[in-house]
C-alpha cells in the first residue's frame, strides 16, 4: 500500500511537467529556435527564400511542420527545419502554429 502511495504522490508531482509542454508559444518560438530563420516576430526571415510566417493559416502552419519532422515534405528549404523538427513534440507544434497565426504579418 505505501509503494501505490508513493508511486501515486510521485505521478501527481510529475503530472504538471509531463502534460503542459510550455503552452507559450512566444517562449516555444524562441527556445525551438523559430527566430533565428523567420524574423523574432515572424515577419522578416533570415534570407530572401525564407518565409515569413507571421499571420499565416495555424492549420498550415502546423502541416507544413509535421511534414517537414516527418519527411513528407523534402523540398526548397525544409531540410534547414528537418534538423530542429525532432526536437520539437506534435503537441509544441500545434502551441507553435497558434502562435504564430496571431502574429502581426
């Protein structure tokens, strides 16, 4: 009964950390490195081909990441996010694509 009791109290204390992966979006778009190639605001890339994501459609947004972290989509300048992509959870990913389509374009 006290192994269940611990194990319990410790699931409880872990809860909050596993469940809530940053709902901040301005922090996920910093820490995820989104503003080194598309602008701190996301309206002024790094380079001419970049994109500038602010204002864009969330559901978009977020395709284009999952394609990209999973390899469906390999063309123009994915391969530049391929690398970051693995980092990041589908849940951050959808947070990120909320974000950013209420940024100012």
């Amino acid at each position: 009964m006290n192994k269940l009791m611990a194990f319990v109290a410790l699931a409880a204390l872990a809860a909050p950390a596993l469940a809530a992966p940053a709902a901040d979006g301005a922090k996920l778009y910093t820490e995820k490195t989104c503003n080194a190639c598309h602008g701190p605001a996301g309206n002024k890339a790094l380079m001419p081909d970049y994109p500038k994501i602010a204002g864009q459609n969330a559901k978009y947004i977020e395709r284009q990441m999952l394609d990209i972290k999973s390899g469906a989509r390999a063309n123009g300048n994915s391969a530049a996010m391929k690398g970051v992509m693995h980092l990041v959870s589908d849940e951050e990913i959808n947070v990120l694509a909320d974000y950013i389509a209420k940024l100012k374009p």
